[in-house]
C-alpha cells in the first residue's frame, strides 16, 4: 500500500511563489518515478513534471524556466517549485509515483493564483 501526502498550496498573487510538497510512505521501491499533474476546470489533467529515483526530470513547456522538481530520496519526498506564477497556473496540483507497473495518485492540493 503507498500513500502520497501533499502540503503547499494556497493563493498567490502573479509573480509569486510557492512550493509543494508531496511524501510518500508504505511500499515505496527504490527504483521509482514521483511527478506532479495539474488539473484546471473544465480541463483535463496534464503533466507539470516528473523526476526519476536517479534524478533525471522532465517538465511542460509551460512551466519551463519557473518551475523546478526536485526531491529527497532519503525521506521519499517530491517538492515542486514554483516562481513566476501565473493565473493559467490555478489548478489543483496532484503528486504521482510510477514503480514497477504501478501508478499512485496523491489527493490533490489547489494552487490559486489571483490578485
């Protein structure tokens, strides 16, 4: 059984920053994938970014240049920062882990981004 807990969203204004925080725990293999997603109203859920157990990332064009994953293997940890924050960035935020064949989806947190 995984669990994924995320922490840090809330409102901010454009241009601000925040970061997410997303733990896993339970049956967490060493060899993995965590990632994190986004899902607007009305939109479907599309890929923010991911980064491998062995610290390769990948990332939306949409988010390049503002947005940094990164994470602590040690504590089975993701984090998500994001600066530069735009409104098109409101959504809720949702932590993933892929291992072995297996795909876990944390609840989601909501990132507002208004003035």
């Amino acid at each position: 059984q995984v669990q994924l807990v995320e922490s840090g969203g809330g409102l901010v204004q454009p241009g601000g920053s925040l970061r997410l925080s997303c733990a896993a725990s339970g049956s967490i293999f060493s060899i993995n994938t965590l990632g994190w997603y986004r899902q607007a109203p009305g939109k479907q859920r599309e890929l923010v970014a991911r980064i491998t157990s062995g610290g390769r990332t990948s990332s939306a064009n949409s988010v390049k240049g503002r947005f940094s994953i990164f994470r602590d293997n040690a504590k089975n940890t993701v984090y998500l920062q994001m600066n530069s924050l735009k409104p098109e960035d409101t959504a809720v935020y949702y932590c993933s882990l892929e291992q072995d064949t297996y795909f876990y989806w944390g609840q989601g947190t909501l990132v507002t981004v208004s003035l």
